[in-house]
C-alpha cells in the first residue's frame, strides 16, 4: 500500500528529525468535530418544557423547523469563539436588585441570566433547559460566557496556546539587548581607537580620567552635528554633498584589472537631509576634469540655481565632511557668496555650512552610496559612463552628466577679489549673510555647533578696490591629461581584455581619443586646463576618506 494513500497521512511527515512534531492538522480536524452539529435531525429528539406557563417564557412557540433552522445558522461554523459570540448575544446578563441568602452560609447570586431565541427574526424569551437543549451545550458553558461578558474581558477562550513565552518576554529582550551580531566596525575614529588605547595602557589615575572626559567631549560634539543635522526648522531648507568613491572604468572580473591603472569615474552625490530617496548625481570622468575644489563647486552651483525653493525658505544649511581638498576650502566658501550675491532668490537671507567631527562623518548621502555599490556589486563587467548610469545611478535619482547638464568653472580666480577666511580648518560652522547696509556679504567662523562666540563678528572677505557684483567665474574647458605611465597600464589590460583589435569593442571606443590626444577634449574656454595644473595652484589634501 502507497504511504500516500495512507487514510491517517495527515500533517507534517517526520523526514528523519528525533523530535516527534505536533500533527497540527489532526489537532484542527479534532477540533473542527468536537463543536460540529452531531444530531442535525433531532433524531434525539428534544426535552419538552415542563414548567408553568409565564408571560416572559414562549417555549411553545419554537417549532421543530424553528430549531432545526437555529441550529443550522448555530453550527455553520466549527470554532468555540464564534459559537460562544452567538451564544452571548441570546443571553441577557442583570445584576440581582436585591440579594438574600436561604442558607445562614449560601452565597448570593453574582447575576441572573434569561434566555432568548430567534423566530420571525425577533427575540422571543425562553426557558434554560429548552435553550440548552436547542444548542446542545452545558450550563457550565454559559456560566462561563456571562461571567466573561459582566468581567467585560471579551469572549474568547483562553485555553490552550502558549503558556510560557510571556513568562520570558523580559528576559528573552534582556538576552537579545546583551547579545549583538553586528559586523565588524569599519572606518572607526582615529581619535577614538587611539585614545581607547590609551587609557587602556596608562597606569596614573589622573592623567586616564583626563583621556576619559576628553574622549566624552569628543563623543558629545559628534553627537550634536547628527542632532544639528536632523532638526528641520520651517524657515531652513538643508542638503547634504559627498564624492563617492572612485569607480574603475572599465571595470572588469579579470585578474589583470587589479594591478592595472584605469579610467576613474567621479560622482558626487547632493541630497535632502530628510529625503534620500531621490539624490542627484554629477558624473565625470578622470579625462575631463580633477576631484577637487573647482568641479564640488561648478556642481554645486548647478545645483543650487536648478533648485525649487520654498516661499518660506529664508536660510539655507548644508551639510558636508571636513575634506580640505574638497569640501572645506575657501573656494567652497568664495562660490556660496558669489551665489548668495547674484543668484540666489531674494527670500534666501544667509548660508551655514556645518562640518562634522573628524571620522564621525556618516552623512545621508554615504546612505545613499551604500545603495549604488549594492547594484554595483551586482554587475561583474561595466565598460562604459552610460552603463554606470543606466544599471546604478538612474535606478536611485537623477543624474547630471558634465558637458551635457553642467560645466565647470574657475573659481579659483575669485581669489583675485576675495580672501581667504583664517581659521577655517578648526570651525565647525561657517555663516554666510547679506549685508543689510551695504550690498556686500559677510561671513564667520564659529568653532561651536550650537553657540555662537560673542567676540567674532560678521566680516567681509573683498580685497581693497574689489566690489563682489564684478566678480565674474571664467568657464574652463573639458579635458585633462593622462600621463604616460597610466596609459601604458590602461593599454596592457585593453589588450588583455579584448586582444590586439580592443578599439574595434564598441564599448570601448570612447577611449581612443585619451590614447591619441591623452584627453577627451570639450569646449574651449577663456582658461584651458594645462598639463602641469594637474595638482592645481593650491596644495589640497582630503584631511581622511
């Protein structure tokens, strides 16, 4: 006989456990039996009323189709809650008036119960020994159905189920609380690692209290740039810019691509504080321009005359690490003036541009990077900007491509016109307004978060003779050169990759101009990019990736 003809395979099938597991469908099947209609016919016929005729009680008027039919309704549904919900809605529950006891030690009646059926769809009184015998149940079960009704706890059993997970609710968060299955920490504070060591190995009791409470300081401030970061005033429009990691062009699985030199490919990510669902990405590539001061503040330019300000917006924060090279220069710093002047609404009354602690950097667009190096990850081979595009970053935001959305701009050239603000690499926050005499814009530095220092003034950065309104940023051409050393390396993995013939690849023909001019050309402007301002006029260094 076939096991699966079995008339008892039932359940879940034991496929080798030693523990036996609990055959849940017999359990139902069992259950579904114990509250079914076993005599559907009344072949057990029904007891008659043998008491005296009432005014309240018509028991002769319930017919043998009349409980046939109630039993059929009564029955329809196998499960104990339903019944007994029906069965509440037939009872009437009272508290006696007045209560006596026939016994010098009885106990006096906690309620008193009537009994109701359905005919002609109105209730009609009935006795207690007709209604138990219309529904086939005990007066222990109605006990227990008025009982829960005046407690007001709701007719459900509670019989069964789980007895002992609640017991351990406490515990069982206290263990889960204790016991942490993170991954390891990675790009950890320097400050941090190292003042830990330091306590760890210093042995004189107040030189490990002074580490202790500097260490507590510098936790607190970190912690106060993420609450700075989070607070979303009504009259304060806040974003958040990064530079992604650098992605290889091309990018391929074979071993020859992680000792070769490749085309780098540049992304720096703008977006909300509170909206990180829709970033917009600047892309270039290594043959049009550098990763430094020059192309975060063309892009960021773009982006802030591209962007729809609320009528409310009076003040503009922007959130962004303490890279020097990058971010916290005085070109950043030039660029937001020169914008705050000129082109931004009228609305817009001043700029705060806050840094975090050193190495407690996570800002809302690392979030975001996160997501595009998981759909990375997902591609072995990526030959071209368009396929980085199309499979990463349009499937997050919106992408801005250079030469095509935006362009770039010197703005080292304002420095003709403008200072350099002192200071700068120690301040926390930097304060850009308008001025209300003068048309001018001023700036401070502050080195707090959230005070600001009494003794520092507002100041202007313009150079004698120099008015701001004539400060005019000449476009740059798109093209850098590559050097020697770097193509050669390129050329080895081309060739290891698509043999001899790599320029007939489709994929792969953007990059014959690099080897015959040693960069993609763009537009010509009023101050090409030379070959030996590769490192710039300034020495920019990223203070830590």
């Amino acid at each position: 006989m076939d096991v699966n003809e079995g008339e008892h395979q039932v359940g879940e099938v034991d496929r080798g456990s030693r523990k036996r597991k609990r055959n849940m469908t017999s359990r139902r099947r069992k259950k579904e039996v114990r509250y079914s209609d076993h005599d559907s016919n009344l072949e057990n016929g029904i007891e008659l009323c043998r008491h005296r005729q009432r005014s309240d009680l018509e028991c002769t008027k319930i017919s043998l189709d009349d409980i046939k039919k109630i039993r059929r309704k009564f029955f329809l549904e196998a499960d104990k809650n339903i019944q007994d919900n029906k069965l509440a809605q037939l009872l009437q529950i009272v508290k006696p008036k007045r209560s006596r006891s026939r016994k010098p030690d009885g106990q006096s009646h906690a309620f008193s119960v009537k009994y109701f059926l359905w005919k002609n769809d109105a209730k009609i009184g009935v006795c207690q020994k007709l209604f138990l015998g219309v529904f086939s149940v005990s007066q222990r079960r109605l006990n227990t159905i008025a009982k829960k009704v005046i407690d007001g706890t709701g007719v459900v059993d509670r019989r069964g189920g789980d007895r002992r997970s609640h017991k351990n609710a406490d515990k069982l968060m206290k263990v889960k609380e204790f016991i942490s299955f993170g991954s390891p920490a990675t790009d950890v504070c320097g400050y941090c690692v190292r003042t830990l060591t330091q306590i760890s190995i210093c042995k004189e009791p107040r030189e490990k209290q002074k580490l202790k409470t500097e260490l507590q300081v510098h936790k607190v401030r970190a912690k106060n740039f993420h609450k700075l970061m989070k607070e979303q005033p009504a009259d304060t429009t806040s974003y958040c810019f990064d530079l992604q990691q650098v992605q290889p062009l091309p990018k391929v699985p074979i071993q020859d691509a992680f000792y070769s030199q490749q085309v780098s490919f540049y992304c720096l990510c703008i977006t909300e504080n509170t909206d990180i669902k829709n970033p917009v990405f600047y892309t270039w590539l290594e043959t049009e321009a550098k990763r430094g001061a020059a192309e975060v503040c063309s892009a960021l330019r773009h982006f802030l005359e591209t962007a729809n300000f609320t009528a409310t917006t009076k003040k503009l924060r922007l959130f962004a690490d303490g890279c020097s090279g990058q971010n916290k220069n005085c070109h950043v710093m030039h660029m937001l003036m020169l914008w705050l002047n000129k082109d931004a609404p009228k609305m817009i009354q001043s700029i705060e541009v806050i840094f975090p602690v050193r190495g407690h950097s996570y800002l809302p667009a690392d979030r975001v990077f996160g997501r595009a190096e998981k759909l990375i990850r997902a591609h072995s081979t990526i030959k071209t900007r368009e396929k980085y595009h199309e499979i990463v970053y349009s499937k997050i935001g919106r992408v801005r491509t250079l030469g095509t959305d935006w362009c770039l701009y010197d703005i080292k050239s304002a420095l003709t016109s403008l200072k350099k603000p002192t200071g700068l690499q120690s301040a926390k926050r930097v304060i850009i307004k308008r001025s209300i005499k003068t048309d001018c814009i001023l700036i401070k530095l502050e080195m707090l978060y959230r005070n600001d220092d009494p003794t520092k003034k507002l100041e202007t950065l313009l150079k004698p003779g120099k008015r701001i309104n004539q400060i005019e940023l000449p476009k740059l051409t798109i093209g850098k050169k590559i050097k020697q050393k770097k193509l050669k390396s390129l050329e080895k993995l081309l060739i290891s990759l698509s043999g001899e013939n790599w320029p007939e690849d489709p994929e792969l023909t953007w990059l014959q101009p690099i080897f015959t001019n040693g960069a993609i050309q763009g537009t010509n402007s009023q101050n090409p990019v030379s070959e030996n301002d590769e490192q710039g006029s300034d020495t920019e260094m990223c203070d830590y990736v």
